[in-house]
C-alpha cells in the first residue's frame, strides 16, 4: 500500500478515519509507521519559529483495532509538503517552488554545459524534458516574469553558448520560433494556468462544476465583488494584497485579463451569474484604489473580530 492522504475538517472526524485505517490494517495483516505520519492543520500559528505541540488522536478500540492512540507533531503552516510529487504549504508561500525549480534548471544546465550536444539537441531536451517537469512542480503556483527569468538563467546561458551566441544576445530571439525555437518558462506558465481554468469552468464533472462555482463565490465575498470575477476587467486594486496572491483561482483570471482570450457565459453554459441585486455602481468604482484598500482592509479586520467574539450579534 503507497502513501494515503486522509482528509477532515475535524479532529473527531480524523480520529474515526484513522479507527478505519487501524482496522483495514489489521484486516489485511499490514502495519503502519505512525513516526512517519505527516500532519497537516490551518489553525496554528503562523510562524515557524514556535513551538508545535503534538495532538493525539484517541482512536475507537474494536476487535480489529488495538490502537488507543496515535500522536503527532503537526508541521508549520509556512512549511512546505509534497503531495502528488507537487509542494504545498497552508500560506501558499512560493519560495521554495522557486528555489526547487532554479535548482532542476542548474543542475540541468551543469549536465548538459560539458555534454558535445548542438544546440537544437539542446533545446530539444530543455523543451521535452526539463520544461514538463518544470510545469508539473509549479502547477500550483504562479510566478512573475522576472521569477521565471531568474530560474531559467542558466538555461539561456548554455543555450548561447552552445550555439557560439554572444552574451549580449537579447533573450527573445531563443524563443522565436524561426530561430531556436527555446520554450519561454512564463508564457508556457502562463498557458497551462489558463487551460486549467477553461477545464474547470467548462467540466463536464458536476462536483468540478460546484467546486468552481464555490470558488468564485469565496472571490466576491473576499475582495468585496459585487459582479462575477470573470468580468473583472482589471485586477490591479488586488494584486497587492497576500490574500490575492495566494489565490490559485484569482491569480488565473487576473492571468487572463492580460490575454486576448475570455470566460463568457453562453445559453448552454451552467454557470449561474454571480452578480448581486442589490446595488448600482460596485465600490471599487467608485472609490481611488488607495480609499478602496483602506475600506477593504478595515472590512477584514472587522469581520476577523466579529467571528472570534463570543456574541457576534453585539457591536
């Protein structure tokens, strides 16, 4: 049996699954090795800098399950776990995707500088093989240009080498296609990005469909959206804010805003529209982007405070 991943939005409801696993285990005559149990939580503290307590999960004993209990130290939610060969972590922070992937292009590039490759060979391997793997390990995550240039350096620099190019050489002439032909790391970014998100708004899954249609209903409620987030012409009063860059789904359609290419509804289309009754004229509209960041970060803090008071009712 490979790793599993057992998913609950409570402690009670982990401690049964893993009554559930104890008992498949003791059916099927295996074990587990609870030392190498990773957990994962979003309500810890946000440094990583403080103490983890473990947290023991009591489990149900059965005729199957002799297990009272399994403890385990939940990691910070700034560091990183892999999942599927592809690293998360709870805040959604890029380093170490940038790092790890400035490090597959490095050591790339040291294995193919000594290598008597011509230079179509090398972009070859650099587009069928490096770029796929590149992809899969940031298909979660979205860079900016000048990240994706900084990690691909010593790619261009072999790449101009190989071909006798000078250094000087302006990079977007290894991209043309007329010429070498090199895959440029942020528009190949760019392009996945956008065909997941034409894959999830027409899925013919209906789970997929919901999930999609949850998340844009968590978008207007977060950043005070009156319309649907596929109308939004222009996401620069966002883009600064943390909340916003660590939307996979937001980052994607702000993506989109800078391309030719949009999300429409048509009369086959299930999307519902997402626009509010209520109201003319939406806030961002009619507030300076300063005013409005002002107005949107008090809402926040307001809202915070509202939900950890013990009567929310009271004011």
């Amino acid at each position: 049996m490979d790793d599993s991943t057992l998913i609950s939005s409570s402690k009670a409801g982990m401690e049964f699954m893993l009554s559930i696993t104890e008992e498949f285990y003791q059916i099927n005559n295996t074990s587990a090795n609870h030392n190498k149990y990773v957990l994962i939580t979003n309500s810890l503290p946000m440094t990583s800098n403080s103490t983890l307590s473990p947290i023991t999960f009591n489990l149900d004993l059965s005729s199957l399950n002799s297990v009272p209990s399994i403890t385990i130290t939940p990691i910070s939610m700034t560091t990183s776990f892999r999942f599927l060969g592809v690293w998360f972590n709870i805040k959604s922070f890029r380093d170490f995707v940038r790092k790890q992937l400035k490090r597959e292009c490095c050591s790339f590039a040291a294995t193919i500088r000594p290598a008597k490759l011509t230079p179509k060979q090398v972009v070859y391997l650099h587009n069928a093989v490096l770029i796929p793997k590149l992809e899969y390990r940031m298909q979660v995550t979205h860079l900016s240009e000048s990240d994706c240039h900084l990690i691909t350096r010593s790619i261009r620099s072999v790449v101009k080498h190989k071909a006798n190019f000078s250094r000087s050489l302006p990079n977007p002439i290894l991209f043309l296609s007329q010429a070498l032909g090199l895959i440029n790391l942020f528009a190949h970014q760019c392009q996945c990005h956008i065909t997941n998100l034409f894959l999830m708004a027409n899925s013919s899954s209906s789970f997929i469909q919901s999930l999609f249609i949850y998340r844009l209903c968590l978008i207007q409620y977060n950043f005070l959206i009156p319309i649907s987030p596929l109308l939004i012409k222009d996401w620069s009063i966002w883009s600064s804010l943390f909340s916003f860059k660590k939307d996979y789904i937001a980052c994607t359609i702000a993506l989109l805003t800078s391309t030719p290419f949009r999300l429409l509804h048509t009369q086959l289309s299930k999307l519902p529209n997402l626009s509010l009754l209520d109201g003319r004229v939406p806030l961002f509209e009619c507030m300076t982007p300063k005013a409005f960041k002002a107005y949107f970060i008090y809402y926040v803090i307001s809202l915070y405070y509202k939900a950890r008071s013990p009567h929310p009712h009271v004011r």
